[in-house]
C-alpha cells in the first residue's frame, strides 16, 4: 500500500475521511497498521499490505469466502493455467482496451479504479501503463494479489465493498468492472456506487450477466441453486466431477468429427473454473440490455455504448 493513497480512503460506515495511525512502512509502503475514522472512530485494519475498509457484518452478506478460494486456487494453479475465463492475457489486455475504447497511451498518467479485482492480472497490466491503479475487491486472498503486484508501484489493492466503496466520490478518470456487480445481491445500488466514484469526464464500464444468455453454466447454477452452502473444497471436487462429465461428453460427441477435422474442445480446468463462478456466489443475477442503459441514464452518463454482449461503457459529462 502507497502512503498517498490514504487521501482518497474513506469510511465505508459514515463516508468520512479516515484518520492514519500509527503503521510499519519501508521504502513507502504501509505494511502494517491501521486507519481509524475521525467521526464514528471505527478502526480498519491494514494487513500484508492491504487496508480492509470492510464491515464484518458486510463480509458476511459480500461473496469475499467463494471468491476468496476461486481466486486462492487460481493463483496457486488448481484452475486455468495462464488464462482467466478462458482468456490468455493477450486477449484479456486487447479486450480490456476494446471495451473502454482508450488506447495505452490515452490510459497514461489516469487514475483507474478495477472494481471486483480478482486475480490482479489485469490491475497490475494497468499499473505498468503508468495508470494510479487501485484494485478493489472483497475476497479474502488480497494479499496474494498484492504480492502479483508488488514490483508496480503504481498499484493499491484495497479490501472494499462495491456497495460502500472506501473510497471518496469523483475520483477515477476510469471505473471498470466486469463480472463483479451481479454477485452484489444489489445490482443497480452496486451501479450507483460506481457511477459516483467516476470524475467528470470520466468513464464508466460494467459487464454483467445477460438475461439472453442459458449456457451449460448457468444451466447446472439453476440446478444447484444452493451449492453456495456447501463448503468450498467440496463445491471444488464437485465442480471438477462435473467438469470431467462435460469434458467426456464433449470429447466423445467429437470423435466422429476428429476424424476429418481438428475440433476444439472446452479445456477441463476451464469448465471447472466456470462451474465454481456460476454456482460459488450466493447471488448472480441476470439484467437485459435496457435495463444497464437505464442504470447509465438515471446517473446522468452520455455516450453509452453495448461494447460487449453485455459489457456497456458511458460517460459522465465534464
């Protein structure tokens, strides 16, 4: 954690700056310590790096324990290997670009809130862009991420609710979350904390589930629609026991055709690796595309644009 970056925390309980405390830092990181909010005087902790501007009764209700061991796992390779989503990080960077419509350059010198952070590949891809890159997420493997990050500079993970951002309002020349808002249990509230976050001039993008959208994933989180209470490393062997069902099935439905043609076929990590994001979360919503434009509009952002199947991106006026 980068000493300057306690100017633009605040208290997630009372929306007021917090106060710094006394910490351990070397070379002008904070590793240690704690910020205490000078109103309703909560103290947050900061461990491994990371300050945890998050309720306890709010870790409760977030997806920080599913995400927590998703992201665990991926780390220490249990998932896919070198992608995210069956995406390599070339393809990850070029869509990342696509969807917010800036180029490299153009992101120089920004300020950009990654909202939902994950793994922290793309949060500290950022940072070596020369962005002022906070990652932000509730999960419970931050440190991890953090230690992903730790020859950027630029870079701050930060433990923090989506629906009560640490953070202080119009701060981010960009805001980007991509399959984060949906786990919410509040969509549209989740939207507007966003929205509040992005300077004027600023932009806005969020990619959520799509409504037109029943893949064999969502099939299986319909089936199975308490499997969040199982505990994680069960729900784990269970995802890759019905991984290795759709991977055999793929792969027999394939034979004739491999006979002739090369035929791609679904990657076993992959499939477990999605199984566990669609069932893990208590919540995961679905939203049409009228329905996210209506969330741009009543915030006041121009230019909204569909970039993806439902990734959407909007301006907020100067």
């Amino acid at each position: 954690m980068n000493s300057n970056i306690t100017d633009n925390l605040i208290c997630p309980s009372c929306r007021v700056p917090t106060l710094d405390l006394a910490v351990e830092s070397r070379n002008g990181q904070i590793l240690e310590g704690s910020l205490r909010c000078s109103d309703c005087h909560v103290v947050y902790s900061i461990t491994g790096g990371v300050p945890r501007l998050v309720r306890r009764e709010d870790l409760v209700v977030s997806p920080t324990k599913a995400f927590g061991f998703q992201w665990g796992r991926w780390l220490t390779g249990a998932f896919e290997q070198d992608q995210i989503y069956g995406s390599d990080f070339e393809k990850e960077t070029k869509e990342f670009h696509d969807y917010v419509g800036l180029s490299r350059e153009e992101l120089r010198s920004k300020r950009v809130l990654d909202a939902g952070c994950g793994s922290g590949r793309l949060t500290r891809y950022l940072g070596t862009l020369g962005c002022e890159v906070v990652g932000m997420d509730v999960h419970s493997a931050l440190s991890d991420v953090l230690s992903h990050c730790k020859d950027q500079h630029l870079v701050n993970i930060v433990q923090g609710s989506i629906l009560k951002p640490p953070l202080k309002e119009e701060t981010f020349d960009l805001v980007w979350s991509e399959g984060v808002i949906h786990h919410t249990g509040d969509t549209p509230g989740a939207f507007d904390q966003l929205a509040r976050l992005v300077k004027p001039g600023g932009r806005l993008f969020v990619w959520v589930y799509w409504d037109e959208e029943l893949n064999i994933y969502r099939r299986v989180r319909n089936t199975l629609r308490l499997g969040h209470k199982l505990p994680m490393p069960v729900l784990f062997g269970l995802c890759y026991t019905l991984a290795t069902l759709l991977y055999a099935g793929a792969f027999v439905r394939g034979l004739p055709g491999s006979l002739t043609r090369r035929r791609k076929i679904t990657p076993l990590r992959l499939h477990a690796f999605r199984l566990f994001d669609h069932i893990s979360p208590e919540h995961n919503t679905q939203h049409s595309e009228a329905e996210v434009r209506g969330w741009f509009e009543k915030n006041g952002f121009v230019n909204v644009q569909r970039v993806a199947d439902l990734g959407v991106r909007g301006d907020r006026p100067a």
